[in-house]
C-alpha cells in the first residue's frame, strides 16, 4: 500500500502518470531500452511465462492459468524487465546514482534510501530496512536488497557497496528458493570455490513422493536428514516447511496433492498440531465435495 501511496504523490507532484514519470526519468536514462511498468507496452514476445507448483506424475512447476498484472499495483508490483537491464539500474547505485556520464539520483538520496529505519527479518541482508531497501551483512560485508513475489516469478537484487559487486536475479517461478542461487553467484564473484547449491529437502521428498510413492519419499527425507549438509541441501531453519508446501497446492487447486504431503509429513512427525489440523479441514472439505 505504501508503495502504492508513493506512487500517486509521483504523479500528482509531476503533473504525469507514475509510468511515464519512471520511464522518462529512470528506464530510459538507464537505457533500459525494454523495460517499462506498462504491460500493454511491453513486447508480448519477451514476456516470460509464470510457473507455480504443481504435483501430478511428478512434483514440479507447471504454468500459472494468472498474469499477475493490475496497473494500480504499478509502483510496487508490476515493472517488467530482464536481468540485463537490471544490471543497469544497480551499476547506477555502486556508481554513486551516475549512470555513464549522467546524475541519474543523487548520491545524497541513495544514502538516505540506505539509512536503516526499523528491523525487518533475521536473514543475511534482510535484517533491516530503510526506504526501498533492505540491509545487512553478507559475509561479513554491508549488503543492501530488494526482493519481490508474484503469482509465477520471484526476483532479487543485492548490492555489496564496498567490492561494487551486484547481483540481480529472476524466476519465472514462485516457489523455488532464490536465495541459494544468489548467494552462489555472490560467492562466485567474491572469489570462493562453490562446490553445489544447497537446494530444498522436503521439495526433493515431494518429488519423491510424486514419482514413487510414500515409502521411498520417507526414506529420502530421513537419509537427507541425517546427513543434511553432505547432500547439499539448506539447512533445516531455512527449508521450505510441508505445511507450506500443502498450502501451495491446496490454494493451487491441487487438494489431493496436498493431502499426499501432508500424510507424509505426519509419518514423519505424528504429533504436529497444525498438519493434523490440515489434514481434518483436508477430509471435511473432500466429503463436502
């Protein structure tokens, strides 16, 4: 909403619409010659088809039947762009706001929108949050972000002002883990060896239990569990929960998928409240129906 806010005061101080203020004065002057927050402009042809989780045959993305597009949405939700292009915009913020030879923001505004104003979340260069922004350590070194979610993409964008490194990231998917990735690239580029991305132990036990069925998807997860960091997956505070997984797939139209995962879940852990809980509104809704 606040974003949203923003937006109209742009407009309303500018005598022009939100779009036309930022392409005028930040995509065009970054030559982000594709990029724009209108979608009836964009090139049909360069947009990315949206993907959500799905569970058949096999567990894994199949495509959203939902664009996520509402012009309303415009300053928080719907600038549509590439990974190129957007390296644009964040060799602007290591600059200093200088894009080429051009002052395209201030750098006295890229402090102030990197002026932390309140704690956010306890990860990495998530910890807290200025204008825009968030901020933290990444190894050691101050990180600024900027991350965002829709029906079928996810993205990312961090910015390590001292060794002027940025990484930007895009997923036409809204469910897999981008951080891992992120950070991959970020120790790539910070001069370490990367040996496996960490990836997802409970998605990979879903995807088990899609192909071969609840014992062998048990088995999976107990022998990643066990040797949780040899296999390289995430750590277990970081992994994606069944429960959430469930609810992906419920609100995805999968209710029978869910249920699937849940039962797993509960073999693994009997006395969880919540997947029972799940399970019960899981059986009254398939008798109602």
């Amino acid at each position: 909403m606040a974003f949203e806010v923003l937006g109209d005061v742009i407009a309303k101080v500018s005598g022009v619409s939100f779009e036309q203020y930022m392409q005028e004065h930040i995509l065009d002057a970054l030559g982000m010659e594709t990029s724009t927050y209108t979608m009836p402009d964009a090139d049909q042809e360069l947009l990315a088809t949206p993907h959500i989780m799905g569970m058949g045959s096999s567990f894994g993305a199949k495509v959203s039947r939902i664009y996520p597009y509402n012009r309303a949405h415009g300053p928080s939700s719907t600038l549509l762009t590439n990974a190129a292009e957007s390296c644009s915009y964040a060799v602007a913020y290591l600059n200093g706001g200088k894009w080429e030879s051009k002052a395209i923001v201030q750098t006295s505004s890229i402090q102030e929108l990197w002026q932390s104003e309140a704690p956010a979340d306890d990860f990495g260069y998530y910890r807290h949050i200025g204008l825009g922004w968030f901020m933290g350590q990444y190894k050691g070194l101050e990180a600024k972000a900027h991350g965002g979610s829709d029906t079928g993409f996810r993205s990312n964008l961090v910015v390590l002002p001292e060794p002027g490194i940025a990484v930007t990231l895009m997923f036409n998917t809204d469910y897999l883990g981008l951080h891992q990735v992120n950070n991959a690239i970020l120790d790539v580029l910070l001069g370490e060896r990367v040996e496996v991305i960490p990836r997802s132990l409970t998605m990979h036990a879903a995807g088990v239990l899609a192909a071969e069925g609840i014992e062998s998807a048990l088995s999976a997860y107990k022998s990643g569990s066990e040797h949780r960091s040899k296999p390289g997956y995430v750590p277990y505070e970081s992994d994606f929960s069944f429960l959430s997984i469930a609810g992906s797939l419920l609100r995805h139209g999968e209710p029978g998928s869910a249920a699937s995962i849940v039962d797993l879940a509960l073999a693994l852990d009997p006395d969880d409240e919540e997947l029972r809980l799940m399970k019960d509104q899981l059986a009254d809704s398939s008798a109602r129906s």
